[in-house]
C-alpha cells in the first residue's frame, strides 16, 4: 500500500513548539495551524526552529493580505524550519471576509489564481535576481529593491497549498497549486464524486499530471479508547458539524446526500444563535457519514480504507480535547492498517 503521511493540527499557541515536539513522539508527520482567535502563522514560527515535523497553515485567509505580505511570511518560516514549511491558503467566505475583515473578496476563484501566480513572480525575482513585473487584475508588484530582497532560498520557494471545495475552486487548484487542502466538511462519496473530479479536470485544462499535485484529505475523525473519550468526541463532533452545515458554502456536501434540508434548518438556527438546537439536528447517520468514526483500530481502517493510495497526506481534525496518547494509539493504528 502507498505510504501516507499523517498529520494533525497544533492547538498551543505560546507552547507551540512543546506540543510540536510532543505529537512527533506520538508519530505525527505534520501539524497545521487555523486562523480562528490567533493569526496562524505565530505558532508555527514559534514550532519551526526546533521541530522534526513539517508544518503549515490550514489555511490562513489569503484575500485580507496580499501577495507580498503573504511571500515575505512563507519565505521566513521555510528558513526558519529548514524547508519543512508549506503555505496553505484558503478564500474563506463573504461575509468573513467582507465584514470582519473589510476587505474585497469577488470574484474568489479569480484572486486566489492571480494570488498565486503573483507569489509565484515574487519567489521567482529573489530566486533569480531578474526584475519583478507582475501586472495582474488585482495585484501589482513591481519594485523590489536589493534593500528588501531576502535572495535565494536554500530550500526553495515554499510549496502553494490551496484549500477548496466548489467545483471552480477546486479545478483552479489542479491548474495552479502545490497542494489541495480538502476541506474537512466533507463525506467519502463527495470526495471521489466531486473533489477528485473537479481537481482531475483541473489538472487535465492544464496540462498537469496528477504527480504535480499533492492531496491533503482532511479528515474530522470522532475517535475514542474508551466510552468517555467516544462520548466527548461525540459532543465535539457533531457541534463541528452542525456549524459547517449551516454554512451556504457547505451546502453542496449535504446536497450530495439528499440533506439540504438540514442545511436550511441550521442556518436558521444559527441566525437565531441557537448552537444547542442545531446540535441536536446532527443524527448519527450524519456523524457517521462525514465523520470518522470508532475506536482508533476501527478509525485507522476507515482512514486507510478511504484514502489510501488516493491522498499523500491525511489531516486529523479533532474539535474536542484529544490527549497527546489518543492521538498516538489513532497514528499507531493507521500504522498498523498497512497505510504507512
């Protein structure tokens, strides 16, 4: 079976390079950061200088910054980690990115292509020393004096990853990008039937061989060694869910099952600021078919079962206190289903 690397988020923020170290005990390949209450980037930069994982952002919002910002960044923590670091971006939503954080967020797909290609100019002029003349829609780089120029990485421009989940987003990311970040809120059928289809024709507009990409299946896994870990895993799980499920951007997963309903029903809710109702909405037919599910044994052959072969990496997301050991019984068994 093919080797896949296992990853799973860092949850510290000023211990961040101690949990670091503690989960690559536990077998973890890679830790990512999200942008929720922190920037994403702080922990990492804190994680670079001494961890044996690799590390990336999942995602940090990209339309707020701009290229410059975000190449200077990459750049930093690929030195700083020694060429562990890859950049992992996303578009998030409208509303996130309109009215949080004052910025233009049409037409998505259109600035995250010119985003990268806009990096992809910056990485080049300091790799190279030629003159930078990036001319785009959205973004203009056109000065970049010795003063400012970091020059040639020793480990190369850091890898572009990008997350996605409609159709358009996602055969962008076959067309331009390092990685595609699969967005967590998702089922095994949705996964082979849209996202594996999209990023196929994505590649195919461009040319591009399916070796020129890699996948990063996330995965929201509800894992427990004992009835009490499972139970808490239950709780955290389906409150994760209930909150993509309200999401207009998420509807097209529930869509594929028949459940749009459950979609309008949450987003309702969640207008209403009532969380505890919308919990109650996710059955166990739901938490099942998107979540990840078992003890680690019964989660590592479903891990293995659904990804094996078809993603280089798989990303554990896990909404509830995991232990450092529980991660490492679910590592070992993943290990142990002949996946890596």
């Amino acid at each position: 079976m093919a080797s896949m690397k296992l990853d799973t988020q860092l949850r510290s923020f000023a211990d961040a390079a101690s949990e670091a170290a503690q989960l690559a005990d536990a077998g973890i390949d890679g830790v990512f950061t999200f942008e929720g209450p922190h920037d994403g980037f702080v922990p990492l930069t804190l994680a670079a200088p001494n961890s044996r994982v690799d590390l990336y952002t999942n995602v940090a919002i990209a339309l707020p910054r701009n290229p410059m910002q975000l190449a200077y960044l990459a750049n930093d923590l690929q030195l700083l980690s020694q060429g562990r670091f890859m950049l992992g971006l996303g578009s998030q939503i409208k509303p996130q990115i309109e009215k949080r954080f004052g910025a233009k967020f049409d037409p998505p797909v259109a600035r995250m292509r010119e985003m990268v290609a806009a990096m992809r100019a910056i990485f080049t002029a300091w790799s190279t020393g030629e003159r930078l003349r990036f001319e785009g829609d959205f973004y203009h780089h056109t000065l970049m004096t010795p003063m400012f120029n970091p020059g040639p990485n020793p480990y190369g421009p850091p890898p572009i990853w990008l997350g996605a989940l409609g159709p358009l987003m996602t055969r962008m990311a076959g067309e331009v990008a390092d990685g595609l970040l699969v967005m967590p809120f998702s089922t095994e059928r949705f996964f082979t039937e849209h996202t594996m289809t999209n990023l196929s024709a994505g590649l195919a507009a461009a040319g591009r061989a399916r070796s020129d990409i890699s996948v990063i299946a996330q995965a929201i896994v509800c894992v427990g060694r004992n009835e009490a870990e499972y139970a808490a895993a239950v709780g955290g799980v389906k409150g994760l869910l209930s909150f993509y499920g309200s999401t207009p951007s998420y509807r097209p997963v529930l869509d594929a099952h028949g459940w749009g309903d459950l979609h309008v029903e949450l987003n309702v809710l969640s207008k209403q600021g009532r969380w505890l109702d919308m919990i109650g909405l996710i059955d166990d037919d739901i938490l099942h078919t998107i979540a990840v599910c078992g003890t680690p044994d019964e989660v590592g052959a479903k891990l293995v079962r659904r990804f094996d072969g078809v993603a280089e990496r798989v990303a554990f997301y896990m909404p509830y206190a995991a232990s450092t050991e529980l991660v490492a019984a679910t590592v070992a068994a993943v290990r142990a289903s002949g996946a890596a």
